[in-house]
C-alpha cells in the first residue's frame, strides 16, 4: 500500500514511459533531436513499441514521416506534473492505504471494487465501505 508520494511517482513514471498518438515531443534525427508528433503507435510486442512520427517545423507544419523506436524519443517536460497527480487522487479516490475509488468513478471505468487476494484479510467491506484491521500491540 503505497503512500501518496510514492503512488504519485510510480504512475508519473509509467505515464512517461507511454506515448500516445497525436503527443509532440522531439525524436533523434540525423545528428540533432527535432520536433515531432506521434501519428500512430506500433506495438512488436508485450513491451516493445515503435511509432510512427511526422517530422514539425518551426511553425508546426509536418515535413516529413517516418517510424522510431521508442528509444530515440525524448520528451522535454512530463505530460502531468506531480501534483496535479496527487490532486487527481485525492480527488478520485474516498480512501487511501489501500486507495479505493469512488464507486461512481469504478463503474464508469469498468473498475472491479473487489477487494484483491493480497489484502483479504487485512481490510473488510462494512456499509460499502473498505475498513482497516489494525491490531494494537498492548503493552
């Protein structure tokens, strides 16, 4: 159960790792790294992706296109900064340790709010509500 912070990271992390058709980042072409946009994705397998790219110029108009790997692009700035992360969270979700969403939010998504394997038994449903069990050590 991860703490705000760290949640907030881990999905930064994984968002910068994928890209999505219609992102303009740059890309290594020749000897420099220039402007372009992600006009389609090209999955080689379970993590292996390359991407279709229009080349930009300076007034955003595509010259040329051609397919990179994943590891010649480079993104400038993150999509989503940290704390916009954690205000969709906090937002998104009625508790945290385990975080659990908003029913609304679950269904609309097509979220299961089943409790998964790994924490039956350390947390229960009361009312539809998640409750902790914590044990107090008596001294």
């Amino acid at each position: 159960m991860l703490p705000l912070k760290e949640l907030a990271d881990s999905i930064a992390e994984k968002l910068q790792e994928r890209l999505f058709a219609g992102a303009e980042l740059y890309a290594k072409k020749d000897d420099g790294v220039c402007p372009c946009k992600i006009l389609k994705v090209i999955q080689e397998g379970v993590d292996r992706y390359r991407y279709e790219v229009a080349w930009l110029d300076k007034n955003k108009n595509i010259s040329e296109k051609t397919e990179v790997n994943a590891e010649d692009l480079v993104q400038k700035k993150p999509l989503f900064s940290r704390n916009l992360l954690k205000s969709f969270i906090r937002e998104s979700t009625y508790r945290n340790a385990p975080w659990v969403l908003h029913d609304k939010l679950a269904q609309k998504h097509g979220i299961s709010t089943d409790v998964p394997e790994e924490l039956r038994g350390k947390v229960f449903l009361k009312d539809g509500l998640i409750i902790c069990s914590k044990k107090r050590n008596n001294e």
